[in-house]
C-alpha cells in the first residue's frame, strides 16, 4: 500500500514519488487518493445478494421453463413445450383475463382518487399532514392485514358492510360477497383502491408541491380559473409523475395475489385466481415446476417491458 | 391606464405580532413610475402583493382607476405582475407563454397572434417565440416576462424586483430600457427593488418603505436634498450621508454647530427654512453631511467658520470622482436606523458597524474633485457646504425644519 | 366575497382564501379520512368484541360486553401469537439492519467518486433490476435455490430474500445520501489519518443517518406485513411470520375459525406499523419524494 500512502505535510508527493511530469494512470497528483478496489469491496455484498437472489434464479427460471421439472424428482429437458401448452390451459388463461379485468378496473380509480386527495392536501393548511397520515395509513399496514380487517365486514350476516348497506336501503343486507365472483371482485376492488390511492397521491403530491407557486399566482393575475390552472399549469407539469404511478399501480395489479388468496383462496372454484396465485398453484400444489416457470417468464418478460418504458420514461423527463 | 391609490392600507399576517405593512397612503397617478424601495422585509413586496391581489388586506381601501377592488381577485384587477424569478410556465414556449393571458381572455387567435408578435419584436424575442423557457438566457427571460406583462395591455404593472436575478451589467442596461419601455407605452407602474440606485435612476417618484410604514414619497431630487427623516436620509445616497451628534451655540443671531469640536456656521438663508432648528440651541442633534457637500479647502476659502480640519485616512482614487476617508473626533452615531441598514447589507457590514462604535471610531467620507492631490495621512482642510446640512432630532429621528 | 374557489399551488398563506373553500376543504377532509380510518378504528373495537357478537347480526348490545378475551385467547391459547409476532419482529428486524448494512455500503461505494470503479454504474444498474423483476414471478427457482441451501423453512433465508428486494431502494437512497455529503468532511478526517472505515463511521454516518433511517423504516414495514414469500419458504408452522399465522387463524387450521381472534390478530399486526410510520413519518416521506419512488 505503499503507493498509496501519503506523506504528510509537504504536500509533494502523492501517488508514490516524484513529482511533476506525467500522472500515473489511475492516479492522480491532488485531491484524495482514488480507491476503486474498496469501492468494489463495498458494493460487492449487496451486489452479491443480487445476483444470487434476483439474477440467478431469473436465469434458472428461464431453464426451468424449458424442462418438466415435478419439484421432486427428476427432469427431462422439453423444450418449449411448456408454452406453448400454456395457452391450451384454461386455468392460465383465465387467471390472466380475469387479472386484466380486475387491472382494468382498478387502475384508473386509484389515479383519480389519487389525485383528489393530492389536490386536497397539497396546500399545507392546518390539518394536512393529518390527512396526509390517514390516507397512507392503510398502504403502510399492509393488504394482508387490511385483507383480514376487511374479510370479516364483508361476512354475510354479521359484517359491518352488509350491516350499512342495509341501512343505506341500497340492498337488503345479505349478499354473500365472497362466494360470488363478480361481487367478490368489487369489493377486492374497493379494498385495493382504499389501499392504493395513499400511495399515488404521495407521489402525486410531491410533483405537485415542486410547483412553484410563482407559476399559479402569474396564472391568477393572467386571469386563470381553478379549473384553467389545474389544465393549463398542474397537469403539464405533473404528467410525469401521473405517468409513473400509473405504471406501478398496473404493475402491483398485474401481481396481485395477497388479497384474492385471503379473501377468496381463489373461489368460488377457479374464478376469481390472478397470475400469480396460478403460478403458485401450478408450482407448489399441482408440482407442475416447468409449467409454473414458463408462466413466470411470460409473466416477468410482460412486466419487465412495462418496468424498461417507466424507466425511460423517468430518464426522458430529468 | 389608470391610477392607483392606496387609503391608510395596513396588513397583518395571522398570528404576527407586528403589522407586515401599516398604515400606507399612496397615491400613484395614472402613467405614472412608482418605485417602493426600503431595506429587505421592509413590507415593500407585500404592499405590492395586495395591489395585485396576491395578498388580503387587512384594512384600507384599495382603488384602481377610482373602483375600490379590496374583494377583487386578482383575475379581475386587469393588471400585469412581473415576478422575481419570472414565473415562466417551463412546458409552454416563448409564444404560449405570452399568449397565455389573451387566450383566457378568450381574445381571438388572429388579435392573440398579432399583439404577441408585436410585443415579441419590441422587446427582441422574435426569434426565440418557439423556444421553451430553459432554452433561454436570464436577460431573454426576464424579458418574455415583460413581454408576458406589456401584451395583455392592463391597467398597470406591477414589478417585484424583476432585474435582482440578473448580472450586474445587464441589469443596469435593462434599467434604462425597461424605463424608456415604460415612458414609450405609458402605462402606471408600480415597481419594487431593494437598491436605492435603482430607484434614483427610474422612478417617476420613490416611496421609502421601512418596517410596513411609508417614511417618504417624493421624485427622487426631493428625497435626496429635503429628507423627512434619518432612515430615509441614510438609505439615499451613495456613499451615505455622514452623521454626527452634535450640540447647537447660539452666537447673537447665528446658529454654530460644533461638529467635534470644530465650530461650523449654519448657512443663514438654510437657517431661515428651518424655523424649528433655533429651538435646539443648546441641545444635542445630529447633524448629517453628504459626502458631496465636502470640498477640498482652497487657500482662503470664501466662508469663515465652514471648514473642517482632517487627517486623511483613505483615499480612493475612482477615476470619476475620488472619496476621502477621515475620521472625526467623536462617537459614531449608531441609532436604530444605521443599525438595521447595515444589518441589510449584511451580517459582515453589521458586525463592522458594531466594531467601530465600541472603538469609537467616526468614519466620514468627502467626496472630491477627482484632480485634487491628496494623500493617505495627509492632514488637509474640507470646506463644508453648511447650506446642504441635514438636521436630526436624535430621539425621533425626524428631520429639524 | 370573492369569488375564487379553492386556489390551486402549494403554500397557501398568501392567497385570498374564502370561506367557502375551507368548508370544501374541512367538509371534504373529514368525510375522506373517516372513510379512510373508520375500518381500521372499526377493526380495533371489533377486537374488543366477544367472538359470539362477531359472528351475530351487528348490534349495539356488542358495546354491552367488551372483552380482552381474543387478546388473552391468543396470547395464553394454543395459538400462542406472541411466538409469531416474535418471529416476525426478528424477520423484519433482521431485514432493516441487514438491508441497512448492505445498502450502506454499496451506497458509499457508489456514491463517493473516489470510489469509482470500472463498471460502478453497470453494477448500479444491475441492483436497479431488482426492481424490473418481480419476486412473485422467480418464486418457484428461488424455492429450490433456497432448499439448496438449506435456507427453506428458515428465518435467515427469508430475511435474506428480504433483504435483496429491498436493496435497490436502499442502495438508491443510500447512495444520494452519500453523494450530497460535503467530500471536505472525507478529506479532513484523511488529512487526520484516518482510514476508510473509520471515515465512514464518524464522519460520515451521522450525516447519512436519516438516510439509514428511512432505508430500515421501509425494509422493516416491507417484512412485516410481506405474505407471499413468508407462505412460502416458510413452512412449519412454528416460524411462521404474523401475516401467514393469522392466514392459518382465518382458515382453522388452529382448530376452528374464530373470528375473534383473526381481528385481534389483524390489530396487532396493524399497530406496529401505524406507530412506526406515524412517529417516524418524516423518514417514510423523504424516502418516497427521493426516489420518486422506485417500488
């Protein structure tokens, strides 16, 4: 380390010895030594981690999807058969439609409501940042937990929600939500959006409070209504940010599993399974281990496209 | 067009103990260059603020052309705001960004179209109307800002230090356009900035804000040579006005000040415009002498009793003019006034304000002829100009008259 | 009276502000947020409720009769919850120090340019994959990967599972942290004689501190209340994490299903995480406006 070493107080000699003429490659003759061999040293642990969790069993999945592995036991290589059976399995493919529909529907609802609650909150009166606790309050506890919270209101006899719907004279107090598909898909619906909005509209707020309020008091004295400044000043400058929320929530709905598997386990039957539940099933109920890797291929590949056009675009706009 | 006038306008922030603007009649004609100027928080911005509707006020009345507009929004006062950082919208172009205002107006696209154009070409920007805002230099900014202003054609504009983020040179040039823009387009405007010299050189007439409350509101020549009081004769003028304590001797029918030690006759016809001064005799004041008013003592200078003696300190030779430092034998006066003037400028020049009055150290500056030979240590004579002194009552600050 | 609706822009002390936009404002904020909250209150007094009003018809006559019973049922029962709320503060708590660790120092590797090294940033974005690739979709070959390892069925392998999917953000923020910190700090205390690892440790700790903070806040709250992967590499019931143990509550599969106890449960999952995020909030919402959050 001898190189390395810097003699004090005069100040001449550096990277080793001599002074003046060429600089050593690596090396430079003032400001603090580089040390790229402890920077590696650093970032090999986490990046260790990485490629041992994340990108290894990536690869594997891949080669995986390739044999007709049973989970226990031996294998034998298949090719591609794995996918191509895919779309003759009902099972997946309705696991697949039916979580588009449910991203469908979500999405949109969990950016307006979003973005109403940014639009509310975003002006730091007396009681903001209470609001702002109470509407992420239920993303930081969790789905699971809210999932059981909600599961028991949404019993048919004694659930709160049957109860207040009953009063509201808006049904007659005794629908079995989670035994019905469709109704069982409403409320998950409803719960996720409660669950999600908190999570858009944090994001949404902090795009929207990096608006100088310069621009809306120009906008005021140009003669600008609330409406014109949301369109003409807001919306232009929080498009970005509206852009990559909507991704995560597509994202997050294209892998919901929490919810569905503690509110309905997937029933009544098969109908209310999202991709991910499928894959589970395949690969740990029905031991179907290739099977289950080819779809999470499909499945990573599909969000991964999604993923690499939110980081273009969040590069494109900084 | 129209004019502007504030009635007795005071603002008060929720929970402030002190008043952020108090008290402030203002009357600004129609076509008329106002500069508010005064030291920074002195509430010059908000004043400027309600007028514009940004801001409630509290109490007063508030008319433009002769219709009360407190409960006015904003969008209904028909006047331009030009902001300090310019408050371009960053994702429209040059052209959006003027058009923006004739657009919510609902103004036809061709008008829209020919009054931007127009106003692009008067200020030089015909080239850049596609350009987004970050594509532009800070001067060509500034001036889609105007252009944001002029193109709407209001009632008036309002100015919130709109040169302050510029670079010294450009600055000064844009003082003078922006100045003959406004006399061109003659247009009430009501402008806000910080630097005295800014004002001077703008402003129609110039109102002295300090601590919410007008001090002063004149054209700039009657702020300069009548100041009302201490702070307003401090804060114009550069280099400032010299103070001094000082004690008044009456001589029969002859006031003579005694300006550390050195006696000094008050010019007779200055005398009879300040009936008030001969009640001081006797008394303490304090006494202020601009720099300009000093001139280097010729052989047998015509007044007797009008001249100082001075031990030079400093000379700095600026090509222009040449400023002489020397001290004077007696205390610096250090009211509430110097003190928050100096805290303005910074925390270093008030940290050396603080240093000489504990060293007791009076620093006077004259200002010379430029062709006189002085030197460092040189002891010379200064004759004073006792017809320009400046009179003080030392507890009100209020000028003597 | 003017006319203005609620103004639009952040801070709003200047504006003229009607009284009809506060009442928007006070009305709309207190219908939302009791929409918001009311389930989550509404879940604790459930928890005090007796299990046989729980699975009756809703009456007011459950307020007559209020018990700790399905705490002390699942605390002194046969479900012992304490054993998995155990299980899950040591996962999550293994989860923050590790991740914090890690990213810690990846972040200092990379974001002190004396640091650099051919191919910083290619690692950089291979961390930042993480994110691309979702850990429900690479369950099945990390299952047998961690089977290999004898890491199935054991807290050490969820913690570091964990951990992994936690890096990008951590390192992200970690990383900012370090390369907003003034390099003279670095240089004083190398001027001193000091070496890396004491630099990093009083010198430049304190300053990235907050950093740490929000890192081990989110790695925390991400453990705690993860479901797929707990059900998965985890599979005696034993070392169950809070969140699986309460799925085994709701399914029976502790005998039979007692409601009761499924909400007592929910509420002690939920109020760690409340208490956290509500005294610590400043953490949680620097880190998300600092990634733009990035998961």
């Amino acid at each position: 380390m001898t190189q390395e070493t810097i003699q004090t107080a005069a100040g001449q000699r550096w990277a080793g010895r001599g002074t003046g003429g060429t600089t050593r490659p690596g090396k430079r003759r003032t400001g603090i030594v580089r040390r790229p061999k402890i920077g590696m040293l650093f970032v090999m642990p986490a990046f260790v981690f990485v490629a041992v969790f994340v990108l290894f069993p990536l690869g594997f999945a891949i080669y995986m999807s390739l044999t007709n592995w049973p989970l226990i036991g031996a294998y034998h290589f298949s090719g591609v058969h794995n996918y191509a059976a895919l779309g003759k399995d009902p099972g997946f493919i309705h696991s697949v439609l039916f979580t588009l529909l449910y991203t469908g529907i979500v999405t949109v609802p969990i950016l307006v409501v979003g973005y109403g609650l940014a639009v509310l909150i975003r002006s730091n009166r007396r009681g903001s940042v209470f609001l702002r606790t109470a509407f992420f309050l239920p993303y930081v506890i969790g789905l699971p937990t809210l999932s059981y919270i909600i599961l028991l209101e949404l019993q048919p006899n004694s659930g709160a929600v049957n109860w207040v719907l009953a009063r509201l004279h808006i049904t007659n107090g005794a629908t079995a939500w989670l035994v019905n598909t469709n109704l069982a898909l409403a409320a998950t619906c409803i719960l996720v959006i409660w669950f999600a909005s908190g999570l858009t509209m944090v994001l949404l707020l902090g795009a929207m409070q990096g608006i100088s309020d310069d621009l809306y008091e120009s906008a005021d004295v140009l003669g600008a209504s609330w409406w014109e400044k949301e369109r003409y000043v807001t919306l232009p400058l929080v498009r970005p940010t509206i852009a990559l929320s909507l991704i995560i929530s597509i994202i997050g709905s294209f892998l919901a599993f929490n919810q569905f598997f503690i509110l309905t386990q997937g029933g009544p039957g098969t109908s209310t399974f999202t991709v991910v539940m499928w894959i589970y099933q395949t690969a740990f109920v029905q031991l179907h281990v290739g099977a289950a890797a080819a779809m999470s291929v499909v499945l990573i590949a599909v969000v991964g496209v999604i993923s690499f056009v939110q980081f273009l675009l969040l590069r494109s706009n900084t | 067009m129209a004019d502007i006038e504030l009635s007795h306008v005071d603002k008060v922030y929720e929970g402030a103990e002190a008043p952020a603007v108090r008290d402030l009649s203002l009357k600004i004609a129609d076509g008329e260059f106002m500069v508010l100027v005064g030291p920074s928080g002195c509430g010059k911005t908000t004043a400027l603020r309600m007028v514009a509707g940004l801001e409630d006020i509290t109490e007063g009345e508030l008319r433009i052309g002769g219709r009360v507009v407190n409960d006015v929004p904003p969008q209904g006062r028909n006047i331009s705001f030009v902001f300090q950082n310019y408050a371009l919208f960053p994702h429209m172009t040059v052209y959006d960004n003027m058009a923006f205002g004739l657009k919510l107006a609902k103004v036809d696209k061709a008008t829209r179209d020919k009054r931007v154009r127009e106003t692009a070409r008067m200020l030089g920007l015909d080239e850049y109307l596609n350009r987004k805002p970050r594509a532009l230099s800070g001067g060509q900014r500034q001036r889609v800002a105007m252009g944001r202003a002029i193109v709407r054609e209001p009632q008036a504009y309002l100015m919130d230090e709109p040169l302050s983020n510029l670079d010294a040179k450009l600055r000064v040039s844009m003082r003078a356009e922006l100045a003959r823009l406004q006399r061109d387009l003659n247009v009430t405007t009501i402008y806000v900035t910080h630097d005295q010299t800014e004002a001077m050189t703008m402003g129609d007439r110039i109102a002295i804000i300090r601590r919410g409350q007008l001090q002063q509101a004149g054209a700039p020549t009657e702020l300069f040579y009548k100041p009302k009081n201490l702070f307003v004769a401090e804060f114009i003028g550069s280099p400032s006005i010299n103070l001094v304590e000082s004690s008044l001797r009456a001589d029969g029918d002859s006031l003579y000040a005694d300006v550390a030690g050195q006696p000094l006759l008050i010019d007779p016809e200055a005398l009879s415009e300040r009936p008030a001064l001969r009640g001081y005799a006797g008394k303490r004041l304090i006494i202020g002498i601009r720099p300009q008013d000093f001139e280097v003592g010729v052989a047998g200078t015509r007044r007797r009793g009008c001249q100082v003696e001075a031990k030079v300190e400093l000379v700095e030779a600026l090509g222009t003019e040449t400023n002489v430092h020397f001290c004077v034998n007696a205390p610096p006066v250090i009211t509430d006034e110097v003190l928050e003037l100096a805290a303005d400028l910074g925390k270093d020049e008030a940290t050396r304000v603080e240093r000489k009055a504990r060293a007791g150290r009076n620093e006077f500056i004259a200002r010379v002829d430029p062709k006189t030979q002085v030197r460092n240590g040189d002891t010379i004579t200064l004759a004073v100009d006792t017809a320009q002194m400046h009179f003080f009552d030392p507890e009100t600050g209020q000028a003597i008259r | 009276m003017t006319s203005v609706a609620a103004p639009a822009g952040g801070a709003q002390g200047k504006q003229a502000r009607s009284r009809s936009s506060t009442i928007i404002y006070v009305s709309t904020g207190t219908v939302l947020s009791i929409l918001f909250l009311l389930p989550l209150v509404w879940a604790v007094l459930r928890s005090f409720m007796q299990p046989s009003d729980i699975t009756a018809a809703p009456s007011a006559r459950a307020f007559g009769h209020l018990t700790v019973a399905n705490y002390s049922g699942l605390i002194t029962g046969s479900i012992h919850i304490l054993r998995y709320v155990g299980n899950s503060v040591l996962v999550a708590g293994g989860t923050a120090v590790l991740t914090a660790v890690l990213a810690t120092l990846a972040g200092y590797g990379l974001g002190r340019t004396r640091f650099r090294f051919r191919g910083s940033n290619v690692v950089f974005a291979l961390i930042l994959v993480t994110l691309m690739v979702p850990f429900q979709a690479i369950l099945t070959p990390l299952f047998l990967e961690l089977s290999f390892l004898h890491l199935l069925d054991n807290w050490l392998g969820l913690i570091l599972f964990y951990s992994t999917f936690n890096l990008p953000f951590g390192v992200f923020v970690m990383r900012n942290s370090f390369m907003a910190a003034p390099s003279e700090l670095e240089e004083a205390a190398y001027c001193e004689g000091a070496k890396v690892l004491t630099t990093l440790r009083t010198v430049l700790l304190p300053l990235v501190m907050p950093g740490v903070a929000t890192t081990m806040l989110y790695a925390f709250l991400f453990a705690w209340t993860e479901f797929l992967g707990a059900l998965t590499f985890i599979t005696s019931i034993n070392r169950l994490t809070l969140p699986v143990a309460l799925l085994n509550v709701e399914t029976g599969t502790f005998g039979q299903v007692n409601y009761g106890f499924l909400i007592a449960g929910a509420v002690i999952a939920m109020v760690p995480c409340a208490v956290l995020y509500v005294a610590l909030q400043r953490f949680y919402v620097t880190g998300i406006t600092a990634g733009g959050v990035k998961g």
